[in-house]
C-alpha cells in the first residue's frame, strides 16, 4: 500500500495559496489570452463558448481533481506515479503509458507554446519602440504577417523563450516562481480590466459582446464540438500530467476540491475578460473574428496604438502576457524534468538542459510553417503547427484525462481516493466518483463519435 506521504523530493508549495498561485499560473496562459479569442472566432461565437464553458464545468473540473488527486497520492513525476499506483492495485501494465504520453504531449505542446510566445516577446519590444503609434488597421496586419514570414526572427524569440523557460525549470518550481505569479498574476488581471475599459468605450462592445454570447447552434459545426472541449483540456493543463505534477508538491492538508474549483474559476474568468476586450477592437475596426492565429497580435496593436498612453500600456500587456506563458511553460516540462531526476539522478540543471534542448528542436517545425513550410500540409490540410495543436488539445490531451478519470474511477481503490480527497460531504464524493467514472468519460468519447461521423460520415 502506498502510503500517504508528506512531501516529495522536489518540495513542497509553502502553503494552500501557493498551489492555488502556481496551479493557476500553469492554467491562465496563452490558451485564454490568445487561443480562446481566435477559436471562438474561427468558430462562431457564443455557441461555441457556450459548449466550451459545459466542457470546463462538467468534464474539466472532475478530471482537475483527479490529477491533483493522484498527484498527491503519489508525490513524483506522473510516470512514476503510474508505475507505483500500477504496484499498489496490480494493475495492467499498459496503464503506465499514460505518464509517458503525457510527457511526450507536454513536449509536443510547449514546441510550438514557445513559437507562439516568442511573438509575444516580440511585441514587447514593438510596443516599447512604439512602433504601433497611430497605426492604421492595415498596418498592424501588415506588419504581422512579416513576422511571421522571418524565419529568423522566429526563431530568435523562440529561443529566448525557451531558454527562460528552462532557466525557471532548473531553479526548481518552489523558489523564483512561486514569488513571481504572487505579483504578476494580479497584475496581469488589472491590465485586462484596463483593456475591457478600453474595449467598452470603443464602439464595438455591444457587437462583441452578442458575438461572445448568443447561442446560436446553426454555427456549431461538429468540428467546433472537439474544437471546445479540446480547449477545456488545455486550458486548464489538464489531461497531460502538469497538473499531477503541482499535485504532487501540494501540502496534505489542502482542500483538493475546493482549491480545483477556485483555478478553473479563475482561468474562466480571464478568458471571458479576454474575449470582452479582444472582440469589441475587433468589431470597432472592422476585423475578421475568424482571421485565426494573429487575432491578438492585430487587434490589441490597433487599441494601443491609438490611446493614450498606449506605448506603456501595451508595452506591459505584453509583458504580462509573457509572464503568463512563462509560468504556464514551465509545468509542461516539468513532468519531465522530475523523472529525469527521479530515475536517472540527473540534477536539475541537466535534466532541464536535455529537455529544453529537445523541445527547442521540436518547436523550429513549428517556425516552418508559418514560412518556409506553409505549404507542407502532411494530414488533413493541417500545416505542422495546426497538427501539432490538433494532435495534442483535441486528441491527447482529452484522451489523457479520459483515461486518467477512468483510472481513477474504476481501478484505484475507493477507500485510497476518498481517504486522499478527503471530502466532507458524502453526496458530493459521490457526485464526483459518478462523474469521473461515467459522465466525463463518456462525454469525452461522444464528442469524438461525433468528430468521427463529421469527417467520415456526415
Ligand atoms: N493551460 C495553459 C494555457 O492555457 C497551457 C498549458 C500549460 C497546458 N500546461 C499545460 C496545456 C498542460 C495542456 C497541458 O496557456
């Protein structure tokens, strides 16, 4: 029997808050302030946040708690968290890919992560050169897709990201990090209340808003259905072991369910706040919502380029939204990292050097094809990047966290979970036992039958 056991060898989150700060740090990230806006857009709106939002709530929330859970049931990396929970109830040996899968996922995920993020390094210098002043719509696109086109310089902002990342990595989550997310994260917020202040006045609010939140089905194509619940997924680091891993060093006494329901809360929030200052820029200059990747690197330029105050303002939005990929980079390594330490006895250093290298030569895919490559469309008309996202947040990431809820449903012990949970309430265990054992699953692979009958039969 594995017993509970107080700490693990990579530490301990200094309290409750500190898991909350840090959970919350790997969940609000890129996917709220730039994924969330342009698939809502590509996707039509209001229906598909609305699935998006059922998505959270009924399979993202449970399968949150499940990883934590079985996070701290085992305090190590995912992988070796498989292997002993394996031991403890004899189970198949197959079960054990799961941390391997979701290590390789983390990998494929922040390959093309750091691309993205580099572009938001980029735009910090931009806005602090001022380089968007009084700049037209036209411009701002323009000048976007020259970027994107630069290889080079791609690559040199991915590199820098990167090499931050793994920098963090190797100082260990526990010091830096856990100082750093207690300052930025709120500060990251008031700058998006700033931005919605913007938004509201700019003439497209309430254009952005009905976008945003009328549900009108007849714009929800099968596609969209994956497309939503994939995002759920990412959105919350779940499904690849991020957040077993920050589990892993949560203190024994913290509510794992009341802790879970504050981060979801509060990735949820951000997005929408996201949304409401993204789409009303949009609809105030005539942009197209579904213009895909650029959406964010376009339409805020625009807003800062013709404010007040708009060369500091943006300087620091971008900034922050480089802080808000960075705390969200480093948990998609970590995983890795704490086995390579664990199994190998490598120190951190070298572990965080191996994997960094191997995502940085991952993520140059990733730079191709929005040049180079563009036209290099292996599968399904998906150029490497689309794939890769494809790959991982519609068919690992759900995948991962199906098989995570069913293990944790339906092999692990009852009395070993409900003793980790500890619960008070006796109808809400029961309630979420339900869930992971039989709702989130089986929402999980309905979404996928439809998908299927979309592509193939429909
Ligand atoms: N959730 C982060 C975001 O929205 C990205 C992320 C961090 C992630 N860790 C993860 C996604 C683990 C999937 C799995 O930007």
């Amino acid at each position: 029997m594995s017993a509970t056991r107080e700490s693990s060898i990579h530490g301990i989150w200094t309290s409750r808050w500190t898991f909350i700060l840090a959970a919350t740090g790997s969940a609000v990230g890129l996917g709220n302030i730039w994924k969330f806006p342009y698939i809502a857009g590509e996707n039509g709106g209001g229906a598909f946040v609305l699935v998006y939002l059922l998505c959270v709530a009924f399979i993202g929330v449970p399968i949150m708690m499940a990883e934590v859970m079985l996070g701290r049931r085992g305090r190590q990396s995912p992988i070796n968290v498989m292997i002993e929970q394996v031991k403890v109830v004899r189970a198949k040996k197959v079960w054990r890919l799961l941390g391997w899968s979701g290590v390789l996922a983390g990998f494929l995920i922040l390959s093309y992560y750091s691309v993205i993020a580099g572009w938001v390094l980029d735009y910090v210098v931009r806005m602090a050169q001022g380089v968007y002043q009084g700049a037209t719509a036209a411009e701002v696109e323009k000048s976007f897709d020259q970027l994107v086109a630069d290889p080079y310089e791609l690559i040199l902002f991915h590199s820098v990201f990167m090499l931050m990342t793994m920098v963090v990595v190797a100082k260990g989550v526990n010091r830096g990090l856990e100082r750093a997310v207690r300052i930025l994260m709120p500060a990251l917020f008031i700058l998006l209340l700033i931005m919605l202040g913007y938004a509201i006045n700019s003439g497209g609010f309430e254009q952005g808003f009905h976008f945003m939140f009328d549900f009108d089905f007849s714009k929800l194509s099968l596609d969209s259905l994956l497309t939503a619940m994939g995002h759920a997924f990412f959105t919350l680091s779940l499904g690849m072991g991020a957040i077993m891993v920050y589990g892993a060093y949560m203190p024994k006494n913290a509510s794992i369910a009341k802790t879970t329901i504050t981060v979801a809360g509060l990735d949820t929030l951000v997005a929408i706040v996201a949304g409401l200052a993204i789409f009303p820029i949009v609809f105030a200059n005539g942009l197209e919502p579904g213009k895909g990747p650029g959406l964010l690197f376009v339409s805020l330029p625009i807003a800062f380029g013709n404010m007040p105050g708009g060369q500091v303002f943006g300087t620091l939005f971008f900034l922050l939204v480089t802080f808000a990929a960075w705390s969200s980079s480093i948990s998609l390594v970590e995983p890795a990292v704490a086995w390579l330490i664990e199994r190998h006895n490598f120190s951190r250093l070298s572990a965080s050097a191996l994997v960094g290298g191997m995502v940085w030569a991952l993520g140059l895919l990733t730079v191709f094809s929005f040049n180079l490559a563009k036209d290099f469309k292996p599968i399904a008309g998906f150029n490497m990047f689309e794939l890769l996202d494809f790959l991982t947040a519609n068919l690992m990431l759900p995948l991962g966290g199906m098989f995570i809820a069913i293990f944790v449903g339906w092999v692990m012990r009852r009395r070993a979970v409900k003793d980790e949970m500890s619960m008070k309430s006796f109808g809400l265990f029961n309630l979420w036992i339900a869930t992971i054992r039989i709702i989130a699953p089986l929402a999980v692979l309905v979404v996928f039958g439809f998908e299927l009958y979309g592509r193939f039969g429909g």
